[in-house]
C-alpha cells in the first residue's frame, strides 16, 4: 500500500481553499443573499455556486473577481488571507511599526502615511542639494 505524499504547498492550498469556501457563504448571508441570488448575479447555475461553497468545485479567477466586488471585499479577503497571516506562516516578527499602523484609525494611518512621504521627500531634497553643492565646488 503506498502511502500519499503532501508537500507543503499542498497543505497551504487546502488552508486556503477551505478558508476561501467558508468565506463564500459568511459573506454572502452578511449581504443577505441566497445561493439563488449570487449565482443569478454571476450568470451561473445555483448548483454550481452550491459546489463553490462546499468545495466541490473552484471558481474561476474571473468568478473569485466577480464574487468580491459582490460581496465588496478584496479576492484576498474572500481566500481568508491577510497580511497578518504572511507573517504567521512564514514564522516572521510583524514590524512594530505595521503594529502599531494596525492599531490607528483611518485619519491617524492617512497622517502617518503623509508624515512618511514628507520624511523620505526632506531626505531626498537634502541629497540633491548636496550632490549639486559638490558638483559646484
């Protein structure tokens, strides 16, 4: 009897396509819609939207697209992946700076996003000037 070998891969695209189905019926009973509702939206049979949410079938990179603009979230959020989950996985410390970035409202990311270019604009203004200042001399 032989026995099946998983490769790791293997493993990460069953976590993810099982993530990716459960996502499929959570999103749409948020939105408050049937089976009947998005296959209708989608173009497709009820049943074959069915295969999607219990993993019988995949989607079509074309359907996961159309999914998430019904659903209005992004083909990573509907395969349940995050960045968080990146840096799980691959077992690495997430930055103290996404840490905190994480914890800001929208207005306090939107400042620090704009502060960020300000430093990085200052520093390359700085390094300009003295290139040309060194050129001159």
């Amino acid at each position: 009897m032989s026995m099946q070998k998983f490769t790791f891969c293997d493993f990460i695209l069953k976590n993810v396509h099982h993530r990716a189905m459960n996502n499929l019926a959570k999103y749409r009973k948020s939105k408050g819609l049937l089976q009947k509702d998005v296959a209708r939206m989608l173009g497709i049979a009820t049943n074959t939207y069915s295969c999607y949410e219990t993993g019988t079938n995949e989607p079509s990179i074309s359907i996961l697209l159309n999914l998430a603009d019904i659903f209005d979230v992004t083909v990573d959020e509907l395969l349940g992946r995050s960045s968080s989950d990146i840096f799980d996985n691959a077992r690495i410390e997430q930055p103290e700076i996404l840490q905190l970035y994480e914890r800001m409202t929208p207005e306090e990311q939107n400042n620090l996003v704009n502060y960020a270019r300000g430093l990085i604009s200052g520093r390359e203004l700085r390094a300009s000037y003295e290139s040309r200042k060194n050129r001159l001399a």
